[in-house]
C-alpha cells in the first residue's frame, strides 16, 4: 500500500495562487459530499460501508488518474454492452481550485526487481526496462465517485481534466520508494460541480482518529475497474508511521488477489467555518 503523506511539495507552482484564491480555498475546503439533494445524499448513504464503495458525490476531492482508452467492450449480467471512457490505475487529491497531488511512481514506467543482497546488506534494484515519463498529453484526472454502486457507471461521462505541467520530488527514489510525491496542474480549474479540495493541515496539526484511505484499483481476476473503495483505521503509531485498520479483512494492500491502490489518507478535525466536520490530508 502506498500512502501520499504530506512530507514536501516539490518545485514552485507555475500559476501560484492568489490571496484571494488562498483565502477562498481556505473556507471551502474539505467538504465530504458535493452539493447534492438531501433525497439523493440519503439515498447514497445507504451504500455508505467500511471497506467497499464510496457513494457518487462522497469524498468530492479524490482524483482518479487514467489513459484515456477507446471504446471497449464488457459483459455485465451477459448483457454486452460499450462503454466510452477511461481506467484509472492511481489516485490523486486535489488540494487547490488547479493541483493535485499525487504519486511520483504514477507518473513513470517503471520496471524494476528488487531484492535484498545479505552480503551488502543492502536493496539492490535491477531494472527490466529504461525509466520513462509518463506521456502527460495521454493523462487525464477524474474528480471524486463517479461510479454507481454496482460498478456498471463507471468513467462515462465527462470532463475529464488534462494536465498542463507535472513536478517530481527532486528526491523520489524509486527502488526504495522514498519521496514518492508529485504535483500536478491542471489546464483548467476544476468546477465546483465536479470536485472540491481537501484541507490542507497546519504545522502544528495533529492526527485525529479514526484515518480513512481511499483509492481506485483493479482486481487482476476482473476486466472492469473498481470503483473509488476507502478503509477506516483507528490506531497510529507515530514513532513507525504505522497505521491499523479496524478489520483484518479490510485491505487495500497488494496482496495476492486483493486491491491494488496507490491510496491517499485523510483525517478529520473540527470544523473552523460552516461546516461541523472538515476533512484534511
């Protein structure tokens, strides 16, 4: 399981954000539903649980990365059907009105062995193949669920945002996985009908439990991505940056068949404007 903590933000931005932007973001941010009719939002919140699916307009500020694919074909219940749209295969957050940041590791091929040489006493990666950066033109991001609960609405409509500039931790490492964080910026502002940022912790802000993760993945067993899925966990332990989830068969680890996710980590603290409950990274 990978978790995107905020460690450092890489690079400057390109288009910074104004006062009045800041500000703005400031009271805004971490909202756990987009704006929905309170008959839709009950309805969704009967989906609502721990380990599986995230109802459509929950969690407006997870950002699904995907290739924008053609048309293509899927047996649901063996009725054939097309589906136009795109795979995500990691997962983002939108901390500002045009970035979100992401994994490192999403935006690269890579292929790479690794193993632990005893003589050493040191990780030794062997690549199978050049590291290449991800054509960013080819790269498009999705905002919150958009996914119904039986997994058949997934990706069908747009928009879908593009990428204008991406920026590397200048020390991500990818054999052992350090620094993995990346910033991205979209061409365009994402509209408020789509998504809504997370707040962004203070310096001094402390872990609140419970922590959830969410993200996409697949199940290699299945044709059809997965939609967005979160876990609770309510224990932590700083000195480790351990985290334990409620339940032994909540997972989103890449263990056998199970979920594969690049996974963000949110958590909730008291609400400092109109809302009773902000949601932070």
């Amino acid at each position: 399981m990978t978790i995107l903590w905020l460690l450092f933000l890489p690079g400057v931005f390109s288009q910074k954000l104004s006062p009045q932007e800041n500000y703005r973001l400031k009271q805004e941010c971490g909202d756990r539903w987009l704006q929905m009719p309170q008959r839709a939002r009950r309805s969704a919140e009967k989906f609502i649980a721990i380990g599986s699916g995230v109802p459509p307009g929950e969690l407006p500020f997870v950002a699904g990365l995907a290739i924008r694919s053609e048309m293509r074909r899927f047996l649901y219940n063996q009725v054939q059907t097309l589906k136009y749209g795109t795979e995500a295969f990691c997962t983002g957050v939108q901390i500002s009105p045009r970035h979100i940041l992401t994994a490192a590791h999403c935006l690269f091929d890579i292929s790479v062995e690794k193993h632990f040489d005893k003589k050493s006493q040191r990780l030794i990666c062997e690549l199978k193949a050049p590291v290449v950066e991800k054509d960013v033109s080819k790269l498009v991001f999705v905002l919150g669920s958009r996914c119904d609960h039986n997994n058949t609405g997934c990706w069908m409509s747009e928009p879908y945002y593009r990428i204008k500039q991406k920026y590397i931790h200048p020390r991500y490492n990818y054999c052992i996985d350090t620094y993995d964080l990346g910033l991205v910026e979209l061409e365009h502002d994402i509209s408020s009908e789509h998504g809504k940022p997370i707040c962004m912790p203070d310096a001094q802000e402390s872990i609140s439990m419970p922590l959830m993760a969410a993200g996409y993945g697949y199940l290699p067993t299945r044709t059809e991505s997965l939609s967005l899925q979160r876990v609770w966990y309510d224990q932590y332990q700083d000195g480790d940056s351990v985290i334990f989830a409620q339940s032994a068969h909540q997972s989103l680890c890449p263990v056998g068949d199970r979920m594969k996710y690049t996974t963000i980590t949110i958590h909730a603290a008291p609400a400092v404007m109109k809302s009773p409950l902000k949601l932070l990274l």
